[in-house]
C-alpha cells in the first residue's frame, strides 16, 4: 500500500525530520514509511498522530491523492 505522508508533509512545508520529531521517532524510521519501494505502513496509532500533526483525514494519508495516481500511471 502506498501511503501520502510524504504529499501532505511536504504540502505543509514541514521536512522529515520536523515531522519525526514531533512524532517521537527517528528521521530514518519515517524515511521507511514514506518511502513505497520499503512497503511499510504506519501503525494505526502512529498513522492517527501524523494526520493530526498534518491536519488530514487518517484515509487521506493512508492512499496516494488523485494526481499523484495518474502521474505514476503516465510515468
């Protein structure tokens, strides 16, 4: 599953490591969760505090936006 945490972190202009940290994980360990080649996906908990922090929906960050969908199709 690829998830849209990198989309909407960057959307909030907010780098990895701002976001780690107020998760309280390390850069690397959401490095792994945003990248799709890794297929890691986030606890629930986990995936529930980075859509707080990010101020989206949980299914929001859980599935790629539209866009993001058709650009990978055309690539």
């Amino acid at each position: 599953m690829a998830n849209a945490i990198q989309f909407w972190r960057k959307k909030r202009k907010m780098s990895q490591q701002k976001l780690a940290d107020l998760l309280g994980i390390h850069r690397p360990v959401l490095s792994n969760i945003e990248n799709p080649n890794k297929q890691i996906d986030p606890s629930e908990e986990l995936a529930i505090k980075i859509s707080r922090i990010l101020g989206v929906l949980v299914t929001d960050i859980l599935r790629l936006p539209e866009e993001d969908l058709i650009e990978k199709k055309l690539d």
